[in-house]
C-alpha cells in the first residue's frame, strides 16, 4: 500500500507545516485568554483544546504514510460512515442548546456534521475527476453530486445546523464552478436554488433562525435578545482600537459581556485585546496558509490532487470569510466556527486532517503516473 521514499522527506511541505503552527500557536493563546479565569470544575477548554491539537497532528503523520489517490476508493466507504453517524446523531445524540449533534463516545462527544465537510469535499474530488468532461458538466452529470450533496444537507437541517448544512451547499457550488459547468447549468441551478431558499424560509428554517436573519438588517432592534451578539462583538472589535487594549486586558471578554467568546466569536477577543494591527498581522498570516494551500492545488501531479487540494482550501476559505462577517455584524449568527481557531474538537480535527491531506498532496508532487502506480 506505502513504502517509504526519502523523496518524500525532501518533498515535505515546510512551509505549510510552519503556516500551520503559526496560527495555532495564536489560536490557542486567544483560547487561553477567552476562556480565562478557568473554570474551578472540570477541564479548561484551552486544555482540552491542547490534547487535541496533539492528537490531530498525530492524524496529519498518519495521513501522510498513505497516498492520497487511495481516497479514491476509500471516499464512498467514508460516506456511508458518515451518513450512518449522521443517523445515528438523530435517534441517540446528545442535546444541548436545542439542537441534536453529538455523538458521546465517553472521552470525546464527535460531531459527524463537522466530518461530513470534509467527507464532501474527498468526494465531489473524486467524482469530478473521474468524469471528466472537457465541455463542462450538463445537468444529467450534475444529478449524482447534487444528490451526494443533498443527503447529507438534509440530515444536518434536521439536527438543526443550519450553518454546516450551508456550508455543505458552498462547497458543492465553489467545487462544481471550479469544475467547469455548461451555461444552461448555471441558469437552472439559479431557478433551483431560488426556489429552494423560498422553500427553506417556509418550510425548513426555525423561527429563530428567521429571527437571526432578520436581525442582520437592524440589530438594534433587540439588543437584549437576538440582536446581543452582533452588538457585542461589534463593540469588543471596535474598542481594540489601532494597538488593542492588551493580553489577557479585554474587558468584553472578561466580564462576560461577549456570549460564545471562546466559540463562534473567539476572533472577537483576538481583535479587543491586539486591536486593527494585530488583527492584521492574524488574518495576514491565516490567508497566507490559504494562499497556500491554493499553490499546492497548481502545482498538484493529477486531477485527482488539484481538486481535493482546491476543496480543502474552500473548506477553511468560506468558514474563515462566514465567521469573520458574522462577528463584525455583516451576516446572521450561524454558528459557524473560524477553522483553528474556535474551540471545538471535531472542527479542529476537521481541519487538521484537511490540511494533513493538502500536505500529502504537496509531498507526492514529484511523483510520475508510473511511479505512482508503484506505490500502491
């Protein structure tokens, strides 16, 4: 299946790797600071958030034994996993906040939805590039992928994640426009996707979440109740100032004027305690890893390469983008985390392992079709 090759050693991707620690490394400092002073019960979630680093990093040595074109033929196995913890989520998981999305294990609660993320990207990868069309997709190519894509999204809607779901459907467009479609694609999947968001306002989104978006239009209009969030957050950025008021001094943070500052919002803390400058230099270095990340879909040896890299990448992109607006008042209170940045384990790990998969792609580069073949 794997042998070892020095060419692989040489080939590693330093920079990414170095990227990488980069912004965790400043990721968990903010943790520490949105979470501080400690709970005096159980463990702080920067902690934990510390052993799962660990642990992902440990995925990442594994993933990089194994060829990446092996996913091809892991990539449907991978689905049917996810689907049935998908199900499984909606008959025997845990709640909390009205909503129905973990999975106990005893020493961990898995959310599958967070999986499921990257469970698309490894599979519209494979899908696209083993039908290739030089013309561009038609809309009978596109029924698999859209029904691949739907099952999932369904099943999410009925947890309820309303922001995972949406990000399920910006990678299925960002991946399928990549790929090429024809001109009549797109003007159906217009109608279509009109005609579903008219069907979800009515049918599928909770009150509360029509309420959230609502809100995105006047926020003021109930500070106290859905509008809270946006306002606080807004204020927490905006009295960072140029320089911020300092390490472990945000006092939105700290005197829990900020919901969620350790989750959805972690960025907000980053920008009150390093203010515009230091926000900058984050965000310049977290783009970076992106930009990154889109070199190594370029220079990838195989079609296969290009577009798991490229979906990746739009993976961490549009989170990043969504989490970013929410927090500065410009798109309604999702519950979508910053990749790396936010506390949680299944989106850490999420993560890490698609950036494990972009550094498996980078370090087999130099790999011909024979010598490829060789390795499996």
């Amino acid at each position: 299946m794997f042998r070892i090759d020095r060419r692989f050693f040489q080939n590693f991707d330093w920079i990414l790797l170095l990227l990488l620690l980069g912004v965790a490394g400043m990721a968990l400092m903010n943790l520490y600071s949105a979470s501080y002073p400690p709970s005096p019960w159980g463990m702080p979630p920067f902690v934990k958030q510390c052993y799962l680093f660990l642990f992902g990093m440990l995925c990442i040595l594994f993933i990089l034994f194994f060829d990446y074109r092996e996913l091809h033929f892991w990539n449907y196995p991978f689905y049917v996993l996810i689907i049935i913890l998908l199900l499984l989520v909606l008959f025997v998981g845990n709640s909390a906040g009205g909503a129905q999305r973990w999975i106990n294990l005893g020493f961990f609660r898995l959310q599958p939805s967070e999986l499921a993320k990257l469970m698309l990207v490894v599979t519209l990868a494979s899908y696209y590039s083993r039908k290739e069309q030089t013309e561009g997709y038609g809309i009978r190519d596109m029924i698999t992928p859209v029904l691949l894509t739907l099952l999932p999204f369904l099943l999410i809607m009925k947890q309820p994640d309303l922001g995972t779901a949406l990000m399920l459907g910006i990678i299925f467009v960002s991946m399928t426009v990549f790929a090429k479609i024809r001109l009549q694609t797109y003007g159906l999947g217009l109608v279509l996707g009109g005609a579903a968001g008219v069907f979800a306002w009515f049918f599928l989104l909770r009150d509360y979440q029509k309420r959230r978006i609502e809100t995105l239009l006047n926020p003021a209009k109930d500070p106290m109740g859905q509008g809270y969030q946006i306002l606080q957050s807004k204020i927490a950025v905006g009295s960072g100032g140029v320089g911020g008021k300092g390490y472990l001094e945000g006092t939105q943070g700290h005197l829990h004027f900020l919901p969620e500052r350790h989750t959805d919002f972690a960025f907000s803390v980053w920008g009150e305690e390093w203010g515009f400058a230091g926000s900058l230099f984050f965000l310049g270095v977290y783009f970076t890893m992106l930009f990154w990340g889109l070199y190594v879909a370029m220079t990838a040896r195989d079609r296969f390469g290009v577009f798991l890299s490229f979906g990746v990448v739009m993976l961490i992109f549009w989170q990043a983008v969504i989490n970013l607006l929410m927090i500065l008042g410009f798109l309604p209170v999702v519950g979508i985390p910053l990749p790396l940045v936010s506390y949680g384990g299944s989106s850490l790990l999420t993560t890490l392992l698609g950036l494990g998969i972009l550094m498996n792609v980078r370090m087999r580069r130099f790999q011909t079709g024979q010598n490829a073949d060789k390795m499996k």
